[in-house]
C-alpha cells in the first residue's frame, strides 16, 4: 500500500504545504502526455453505481486492499466501504498515471500532485478527484466568503497549529465547489498558504480580515479572477452524494491515523 500512504501524505502535505506537491511540481516538471486530478453534512443519493455481488455486497475488488494498513486504517475502510470504492478508484487512477515514478521521490510526488490538481486541465485523474471532492456550490467569491466565516477560530492571533486546522477546514469548504469554482481557487489557496516571502501565513494567523488583505496584495494575480467569479447568491452548502461523503469520510478518517 506504498501508494495509498504517499497519496495521502502528499494530499495532507498539498494542504498543510510541508513539503509535497507545489514544491515537489517545481523540482520536476510532470507533463499531461508523460502522465499518459465534507464541509456540508447533508448526504442525498448515490451518484456514482458501485460494483456489487449478487448479495448487494460491495464487491471484493471495488475495496480498498487494507493489507499493509494499521489497525486504524484498516477500521476506516470497515466502515465506508461505498467511500472506500471510490477512494481506490482515485488511487488506482494516480498509480497508472504515476507507474513510471518511484511514489517515495520528489518525481512521485508531482506527478501526484499534477494528477488530481483542480486547476489543472489536463489532470490524469480529473474525474476521480470530481466524484469524491467537488460538489455544486457556485462562486468563487462566495466559496472565500463561507470559507472566511466558517473557519476562522474564535481566539485570534491563532497559533501556526490553529492555523493547520483553518487550512483543512478551508480545503473542506472547497470540496463543495464546482470544478470550475474549484479551477480558481486552488492556486489562490496555493499562494497564501505558500512559504514567505511569497504567502500570507502570517497575515493569516491574525484571522479572515487580514488574511484577505495580504491575498488582495500578494496573490493579487489569483485574487482578482476568483473575486470577480460571483454568483451573487451566498453559498448555502448542497447535498453531497452518499457515495461522495462516504468517499471524504474515509480520506480523512485515514488522515485522522496518523503516519
């Protein structure tokens, strides 16, 4: 399951920015052809039909194989195997998208990376990452504005470890978004959450307000297209299929193991 454990740590990694995927993606560079990518509590209908037996059992090789899991993780996939289905989907896309890199290297880690990117175009596993982590919710402006209200802690300044939480929850608010949402979003996200001099992680850390101001102004060549993508309409969070719920309750209940 060497796979499964590097696509996960570089998803966390993407999202906390230690050391995967934006800095990996600028080491080497993972062409579309050498590859040749919940915050809502509400759960509506499957989307997605999973391989069943004749019994209406999940069938064998729609699981996740929990050989080489921990006992944690291996609980995780016991109790969402709709989820797990689609999450082994997901992986098997980015093992045959990323098969001519060593998953544990830098290269691995890009192609990963390049492989489920929102804002990428060309993403090997474009239609994956859309069936567990994208939703309907329209609006660039208005996905930054739930996120602002949604995720800003209570006790400002926050620590760096607060502010580790405020990015998950962010990414989770963004699982709702459409594609297209998500296309504009992503790199803005990218860029204040990246390393100084570049970022705004401690403008951040002094909550919503002053985050947006150093995004305004650093990120400026991303804050302005996702700002002038408005719905005009604030977000009220839609139902997220059953399947793709299930599918983000795995993901971060095998986060949630640790290393």
């Amino acid at each position: 399951m060497k796979l499964l454990h590097t696509s996960l740590r570089c998803c966390v990694s993407a999202f906390l920015f230690t050391g995967c995927g934006d800095d990996a993606a600028a080491t080497v560079d993972v062409t579309a052809a050498e590859l040749s990518d919940s915050s809502a509590s509400d759960v509506g209908e499957t989307a997605i039909p999973q391989e069943t037996t004749e019994s209406g059992d999940v069938a064998a090789d729609s699981v996740l194989d929990t050989d080489g899991l921990s006992p944690c993780e291996k609980a995780c996939v016991e109790q969402h195997p709709t989820g797990s289905s689609l999450l082994k989907a997901w992986l098997d896309c980015q093992e045959d998208a990323c098969k001519a890199f060593d998953p544990t290297t830098e290269e691995g880690d890009a192609c990963i990376f390049a492989s489920f990117s929102p804002d990428n175009p060309d993403a090997a596993c474009g239609d994956e990452t859309q069936r567990c982590f994208s939703n309907t919710d329209a609006g660039c402006k208005e996905l930054v504005d739930l996120a602002a209200d949604r995720c800003e802690p209570a006790a400002l300044p926050m620590s760096e470890e607060a502010l580790g939480g405020v990015s998950l929850c962010i990414i989770e608010v963004g699982w709702n978004a459409t594609p297209a949402v998500q296309a504009l979003a992503w790199p803005l996200y990218l860029c204040v959450f990246s390393g100084p001099p570049n970022g705004c992680v401690e403008e951040c850390l002094l909550g919503a307000d002053a985050c947006r101001a150093c995004a305004a102004d650093k990120c400026k060549v991303f804050y302005d297209p996702c700002i002038a993508n408005s719905s005009g309409t604030p977000i009220t969070p839609a139902v997220v299929p059953a399947d793709a719920a299930d599918c983000r309750a795995v993901f971060q209940c095998m986060n949630s193991c640790g290393p």
